[in-house]
C-alpha cells in the first residue's frame, strides 16, 4: 500500500504566506511575511513535501514567485510541489530546473489540452494535474472562471495520456474548515484509476483519517493549509495518526 502524504501548504501571495477564503482573492489573511521560514518549520516538523501555490502566477497566467519557490525548492531537503499560473513548457521547464520536484497544471489542462499531453510525455510523474472543481464543473483562472467540462471527465481524459497524480479541491469547502468531499475525491481517483490528493476543507485531524482510510481506492495525500496555521492541526500529531 502507498503511504498516506500529508502536504503542508504554503500560499504565496506579494512575497507573503497567505491564505484565501474559496479563493477569493478580497478575502485574505496573512499568515507570516517569510514563505521560506514557514517551509522550513514544516519540514522540521516532519513535513514529507511542501506545496506551494503562487498565487499571483495563478492569477497572472505565468509564474510570479518563481525567484522566491526557487529558494524554498533549495533550501528544504523534501521535494516540493508546485502550482500557479504554468501555462508555458519554459515557465514549467524553469520551476523544474529551479529544484521543484513535482509541478502542477490546472487551467492549461482545460484551455490547452496538446500542451498538457505534451509536458505528461516530456516530464511524466513530474506533472500532477490540479482539478479545481465547482459544483462539479472545472474551474480555471486561478478560480476565477468555471468551464462547461466535468472533472470527472477531465481525469478520465488526462489519465489515457499519462497523467499519474491528480490534485483535486472542491472550492466550496476550501477555506471554510467544513471537512473534505470524501465522496468525490475517491469517486475521482476510482474513475481515472490514478492517485488523487485532496485539497480544500481539511480542518481537523479526524478528516484526515477518514481519507487515510481510502488509501485502497486511490486517495493518496491530503494538502493542509488553513488548520495548521489556525492551530487546529498539528503537523507532527497528525503524522503520527495517518502511521497508524
């Protein structure tokens, strides 16, 4: 069985770790001026990877970040994730020669689907395809667009061409500390046969057993944010209780 990974995240937002409320944009809280100390604690507490979204890449439809994520790639001994704004094979390029161990494709998976093809054949396991979901449909833009393509379909469709590792978060539980949609994050997984991480509404230790729990049907990790900065996850004790 693969191990359950949790993913400490790191919004990155002017240079700041951040967070957003359903990925509004108006709705933010700053959590500490230096990304790269954040990263670090989370690696010291046991942190097996870091993900990183720049936040002001998704929103400008290329990297904005990408000195500071080079630095943090560097300075931590786990891999590290990346997502925001890669709409480009250089800017993708770039992040990986930067340290990045894994990037994420999210927009460019609706609007440029040959890209995406092209970046599973060159990087295979190195690109994980993020599937934001709204009531079911794909969101793109950095949340700020819904398409007219379910995600289901989006996996299925991604996953004939490679793709291993899917990211997926439903945006109406994502800051709001309410619980994962276990039920479709393993429904995604079971329709694409591949690895899902679950992001969006993980608020206490109880939600990440309950997606440990899937690990058989392809639930993978679970991406934490907002708890671990309010307090209510704690990294090492929560490492602890996925082991069990």
């Amino acid at each position: 069985m693969m191990s359950f990974i949790i993913y400490p995240a790191i919004d990155i937002r002017d240079g700041k770790c951040v967070r957003l409320v359903q990925g509004d944009y108006n709705q933010e809280t700053i959590y500490n001026e230096n990304p790269l100390a954040v990263a670090e604690e989370w690696e010291a507490q046991g942190g097996q990877w870091i993900h990183l979204v720049d936040l002001d890449g998704a929103k400008a439809g290329h990297p904005v970040n990408d000195k500071l994520i080079g630095e943090i790639a560097k300075s931590v001994k786990v891999p590290v994730q990346v997502g925001g704004g890669l709409r480009t094979e250089e800017d993708v390029d770039r992040l990986l020669s930067l340290g990045v161990s894994r990037v994420i494709l999210g927009t460019a998976a609706i609007e440029d689907r040959a890209f995406v093809q092209k970046l599973l054949a060159k990087h295979g396991e190195k690109v994980a395809i993020g599937i934001d979901a709204r009531d079911g449909l794909v969101a793109t833009r950095g949340w700020l667009e819904t398409s007219a393509v379910k995600a289901e379909d989006l996996a299925v469709q991604l996953a004939e061409h490679g793709a291993k590792t899917f990211i997926f978060t439903d945006i109406s539980r994502d800051g709001m500390m309410g619980g994962p949609n276990v039920e479709a994050i393993v429904r995604l997984a079971q329709v694409s046969g591949q690895t899902v991480i679950a992001s969006g509404g993980v608020s206490q230790t109880s939600d990440l057993q309950k997606l440990a729990a899937e690990q058989t049907n392809g639930v993978g990790g679970a991406i934490v944010g907002k708890a671990l900065y309010t307090g209510s996850i704690q990294l090492k004790d929560a490492l602890e209780l996925v082991k069990q």
